[in-house]
C-alpha cells in the first residue's frame, strides 16, 4: 500500500518508545512510503531542535539521521502540487499542505501524529492517525 508519511511519524518511528512510536514504525512497515521533497530536512531540523533542547542526546540524534538517511521512500518535488498547497494556506501551513496535495493527488492516507492538522477543515485525504 502507498502511504504518505509525514516528519512527525518519522521522528517518532525514531525517536519515541511509547505507543506514538510504536504506531510510528508500523507505519514505515509499509510497501511504498512517498512524501514530499522537504521531508528529510525536515526531519533534521527537528531531530536538531530536540538536541539544542536536551529532548534527545547527539547520538541518539546521529542515529536517528543515519536511519533517515537509509529509509527508503519516494520523494516528489513541490512545483506539481503548488497551486493546491496555495490553495490550503488559509487553514494549514505550506508545509504541511504539500504533504495534503500529495496524499489527495495519490488518493492514499497521510499518516501523522498531528491531530491539529488531521482535524483541519480543508483537506480532501483522509489520515492516518493512532487511537487512543
């Protein structure tokens, strides 16, 4: 199955032991992982800021970027999903936007951890999400 994965799932499939975590690698399990072209930046910077603030140690982070680095997915350019990332800029951020036009133009699940943006009015994909 396609799913669309955003950086919070990659963040806690890497950095998060509890139950987040755990949804979060089951997610990675999955055939065919796409996201926009930002998201191993994406991942870095906030693997980054978890370290400035003591969250995570350096080499937990060292090895969390290392296992980015190697997990396979497909990544897709923005130009294709501009005018509906524009679109979305009333309710979402771009950033998280381009991961709703891709989830939409693929008709598959974007999962995420972000309950603020799977309630978000606006996006046509449906999410992926853990119960709680």
């Amino acid at each position: 199955m396609t799913l669309v994965v955003d950086a919070s799932v990659v963040i806690a499939a890497f950095t998060n032991d509890g139950p987040d975590g755990r949804w979060a690698e089951r997610q990675l399990l999955n055939d065919h992982l796409v996201a926009p072209h930002l998201l191993p930046a994406e991942v870095a910077n906030t693997l980054r800021r978890q370290v400035l603030r003591g969250a995570t140690s350096p080499s937990a982070a060292a090895l969390a970027h290392a296992d980015l680095l190697a997990l396979t997915i497909e990544l897709f350019s923005y130009e294709p999903f501009a005018q509906r990332v524009w679109e979305l800029r009333g309710n979402i951020t771009a950033y998280d936007a381009w991961y709703v036009a891709l989830a939409e133009f693929l008709n598959t699940p974007l999962a995420t951890l972000d309950r603020k943006l799977a309630a978000a009015p606006g996006p046509r994909c449906t999410f992926a999400t853990p119960v709680h």
